[in-house]
C-alpha cells in the first residue's frame, strides 16, 4: 500500500474515527484503525471499531498501491496532528509487512501496527428496506431528547434514544424514569427507498445514546442537508450520508409505552416566556443546588397573574423571582429538580412555554408553541414536605 493525502484531512479524520475507539480493547486489534487505500476509486478510508459502535470515513487520495492495514490509533493521530500542515504525507507499507512508514517534510516515522485481517468486519446492513432522513430534522431530534436517556446501565433499553418514523414523520423519545422527552417532527417525511419507493409505513428502534451523541455530533459539524440513509436488521442499525458512515447495535427489549405516560387532560396551566423563565431557574439554581436542587413554583390563581419561583437552602439561605404569566386553574405549588426543568427548557425554541399539571404529585408536562415539531417535556415533580 502507497497514499499521499495531506495532513489536514488525515489528522481530521483520524480524530473522528478514534471516538469509536474502545478505551480498554478487549483485544489489541481494537486499540487500531483500519486504513484501506483503494486506488481504483482515489480514496483513503479510516475505521474505527469498538463491536458496539463503529465509524468509517474517506476521502480523496492519490494511492498508488491499494492495501489495508490497521495501525494504533492514538499514537498514529499524536504523530500526524503534530506534523506540519505544509506539503503532503506519504503512508506506505510493504506487502506482506505490518510496519507502516510515514513521511512529511518534517522528518519520517514507522509505526508498527496490525494486519487488516484481524480487524473485525464493520456491520454495512444494506438489505432491505432504506430510509430517507432528513439530516437536519434527525440533529433536531436528538439535540431535544438524547440529554433525557438514563445513564444507568442497569436500565439498559432506558440508556437509548427511541426512534419510531412512519408516514407522518419522525418521533424521537428519551425516558430515565423521572423525566420524558419526545419530539414529533411532522415537517420531516422518511422516505423508503427498497424497490417500490413508496412512503414508509412503521418503523421503530431503540440505539444506545452513545451512538446517537456520535450520530448528533458528526451531523452538526457538515454543511448543507444532504439526506441521511438508515438500515437496520438483525440488532444493527447504519447511517450512511457523503463519505461518512455510522454503525451501532440496537438495544434489546421492549421500550416503555410513554405515550401512556402523559395525562390527556390537565386542570391547571402556566404559560410563561421562556428566556425569562430560563434565566430566573438558572439564578435560583445557585441556591437550590446547595442541598436538594429542588425549586418551588407557585401561583396564586388567574387573576394574580404571576408565577413565583423560589429555593429555600437551610442554613446557607433562600431565595425567590416572579414572571408574568397567563394561568388557567387554582392556585397550586409544585416542585421539581431544577435541573431536570433547565434541561428540557433549554432545548425549546419557542418563545412561550406552558406548564400544563393536575396536582403536586402528579406527572407535569412543557409544551412549545411550534405545531409542526411538537416538543413534549414530562418531569414528574418532587414531594414537598411540610
């Protein structure tokens, strides 16, 4: 094998790839990355492995020789981030050897790494039924639910992202247990491209919010919209968009129904701005967060007209802020963890939120004002005790 690439684009893409790079390999292999050199095409592709999530990528190349070989990936990236950006590199390797020679202008390396053989095949599902996302709706998804998915690995399908697409759209969902966020995009249609192209009729998945924050994170760095392809079979699941490819395995089991979890009705609604909300929880964290991070919010009726945020912290102090807002109901106080409210609310677009809620110990839920991507924040609330 024999390529000459320049030092950005191999420096950018060795950093990609390693975030699916296994802290402790369960074998040395997986400590690598694979580099192909497909001459035949013009390009190098890099990949990165871990057996739970995998990232692949590629670009333009002048290969003079085709070949593959799987180098340790941290060492590799320390050694091409700091060489200098002036003038291309080359990366060559004998046939039949495992040593790679790297050369810049600076000065020349060898590094001694594995064959490709041993590398563990990246999961491709490309059988089937394809679905056409929309990249940018499939960011937004994510960006409002992935902060929900529990870190608790004892709650494994409760660690995931659930993504359901049908006809109507996209619908993203993320529960812990104490708190639930789903965003309907009904202005994104998924396409499905297997041999009719008709418009999908169901399809649901639930994938790891490790992947799914790789997913977010590689989206958000591209330009324009291109669309984004998904396949899933067999507990794998792959985004394929550009030179850039995504795989992961799906989680086992049976999501919650969470549509189950949000009343139908509620007795009781505030409808506050938002920033102005934003800003009044975040001061009145400073207090809440030196005990229980728990933050009271209490109206006095329609006709008071104010809502009343307040933290009472013993021995180190109190403190309180009032918005105007537009309420519906009687009076009530009920609390939360300040923290799961600022979450949620943070990722709301909308200029006005409303907090719709039938008692203090029952399940409150945001609401935005946008009807095309209907964003529903549910927090169950903290007992108050007297």
């Amino acid at each position: 094998m024999k390529v000459v690439c320049s030092q950005s684009e191999l420096s950018a893409s060795l950093q990609l790839v390693s975030r699916a790079i296994a802290a402790r390999p369960t074998h040395p292999v997986l400590a690598n990355v694979l580099v192909a050199a497909d001459a035949a095409a013009g390009r190098l592709s890099l990949t990165g492995f871990d057996l739970s999530l995998g990232i692949q990528t590629s670009f333009p190349a002048a290969v003079e020789a085709s070949g593959a070989i799987t180098l340790p990936a941290r060492l590799l990236g320390d050694i091409v981030s700091r060489l200098p950006p002036e003038g291309p590199l080359t990366l060559a390797v004998a046939e039949g050897d495992e040593q790679a020679h790297l050369s810049a202008l600076s000065g020349s390396y060898q590094v001694r790494g594995l064959t490709a053989e041993d590398f563990p095949d990246l999961p491709l599902v490309q059988s089937g039924q394809t679905l056409q996302l929309s990249g940018t709706a499939m960011v937004e998804g994510l960006r409002r639910t992935l902060f929900a998915a529990s870190g608790d690995e004892a709650k494994q399908i409760l660690t995931g992202v659930h993504l359901r697409v049908d006809a109507a759209g996209l619908e993203f969902a993320a529960t812990d247990g104490h708190r639930l966020a789903v965003l309907r995009n009904a202005g994104a249609e998924a396409e499905s491209t297997a041999t009719t192209g008709d418009t999908v009729d169901s399809f649901a998945v639930t994938v790891p919010a490790r992947s799914l924050r790789e997913l977010e994170r590689l989206l958000s760095a591209r330009s324009g919209d291109q669309p984004l392809s998904l396949f899933c079979d067999r507990g794998q699941i792959v985004f394929l968009w550009e030179d850039q490819v995504l795989t992961s395995r799906t989680l086992e089991g049976t999501y919650p129904n969470y549509g189950q979890l949000v009343p139908d009705s509620f007795s009781r609604a505030v409808r506050v701005e938002r920033r102005p909300l934003v800003g009044a929880l975040e001061r009145i964290a400073v207090l809440a967060d030196q005990q229980s991070s728990v933050v009271k919010l209490r109206v006095e009726g329609a006709s008071a007209g104010r809502l009343q945020i307040s933290a009472d912290a013993q021995d180190v102090g109190s403190g309180s802020e009032s918005l105007a807002a537009s309420i519906e109901g009687d009076p009530f106080e009920i609390a939360f963890n300040v923290r799961y409210l600022l979450d949620g609310l943070k990722v709301m677009p909308d200029a006005e939120v409303e907090l719709r809620c039938n008692a203090p110990t029952s399940p409150a839920v945001f609401v935005g004002t946008d009807a095309v991507e209907r964003f529903t924040y549910l927090v169950m609330p903290v007992q108050i005790r007297s």
